[in-house]
C-alpha cells in the first residue's frame, strides 16, 4: 500500500526500513544535530524525546528551505530512549558501555520511549510519545561478548535492536509496539498524520 511520501530526518536504517516496509516513499534528510553534544538533566523520558524529535524536525525543515529546496511533504524526526532504574539510556559511545547497558537489562523490565515530530510544510507541527516494556531473561557474559563484538550495538539505544535479538534467539519478550522499540512507532505516526487530514 502506497501511504505517500514523506522526508525522514534520520540516517537510521532501521527507521527507514520500517516506513518503506510500511508503505511509504522515503527521502532521507539527516538532521543537523549531534545527540552526543547534548543531556536530558532532569527531563523525563517522554519530554526528552520528543524536544529531540522536534529539534532534529525543525532543523531539516529550516535546512531545507535555506537550501531553496523546501519540503514539499511531511518531515518526520524520531529519537529513542531506554529507561531503566531511574535512569535514561540512549546509544552507547563504546563497546564497554554497550556491554555494561545489556548487561544491566538482564533479568529485569526495562521501558523504551519513542517521540515523534511531524513538521509539514507550513511549518505546523504534531507531536507523540509511544512507550513499550522490553524483558530480557538470562543472556551470558559471552553471549553479549559475542554480539558487541559484531558492532551491532552501533547507533541503538540500549544497544540493541529488537528484532536482530529475536531473530539470534536471545530470551526477550516485549509489551508494546515492536515498532516503537525499533524507533519508529508506526501507529503512532498514522495517528499524528491523520489529525492534520482531520
């Protein structure tokens, strides 16, 4: 099914194969925006993402039209967290740190938080959060030995992406949008778009 087009202000592939793999035309426009540059200080989870979806929104937005080539469809922006024990945990910076974040998930529930940010070509924006719980049960030290050596944690909040854990077997079940944990809360976008054709 043909949903229209749209620009992704990511180089995420993971975002990007899920709105193809939905039905969207996707052009990608990375946003100018270095997460690693910024912190949450006391900002929950939902109000963290969704300022970074929106910043990293505007911003392609604006770098577009000081280009002479505005979009002429929606611009969708999307950032991801993990919260777990009180604290927000976005992509590792390192190999150590991805070790120590899988292993901190071990034997415990942790959430993932999604916000979304839609900016349309006159500039209104609509704005969501999606949340998900994710439980990882026993992996061994080698397990995630293994896995990060591989680099696959790379540009994964938490460290991980869902479905490639599934798939390789690991012991993890979700409550939640699969999608929402993969960065890209695909209910939640169809909501946001259909109260602007509203």
């Amino acid at each position: 099914m043909n949903r229209g087009r749209l620009v992704l202000a990511s180089r995420s592939p993971r975002r990007r194969e899920l709105l193809e793999a939905a039905g969207w035309e996707v052009h990608v426009s990375v946003a100018p925006v270095d997460d690693s540059d910024l912190a949450p200080g006391a900002s929950s989870p939902p109000a963290w993402t969704s300022a970074l979806a929106w910043l990293k929104a505007c911003a392609v937005h604006r770098a577009l039209i000081d280009s002479g080539t505005p979009a002429d469809v929606p611009i969708v922006a999307g950032d991801t967290v993990c919260e777990h024990r009180g604290l927000i945990l976005g992509q590792p910076d390192s190999p150590e740190e991805a070790t120590v974040m899988i292993q901190t998930f071990r034997g415990a529930t942790h959430h993932v938080w999604t916000g979304l940010c839609v900016v349309y070509p006159d500039g209104t924006r609509r704005m969501g959060v999606d949340q998900a719980a994710v439980t990882l049960k026993w992996v061994s030290d080698a397990d995630i030995e293994t896995y990060v050596a591989s680099g696959a944690w790379q540009g994964k909040a938490g460290g991980y992406n869902l479905a490639d854990r599934i798939d390789a077997g690991w012991p993890i079940r979700h409550q939640g949008h699969a999608s929402t944990i993969m960065g890209m809360p695909l209910p939640l976008l169809e909501k946001l778009l259909e109260e602007d054709a509203a």
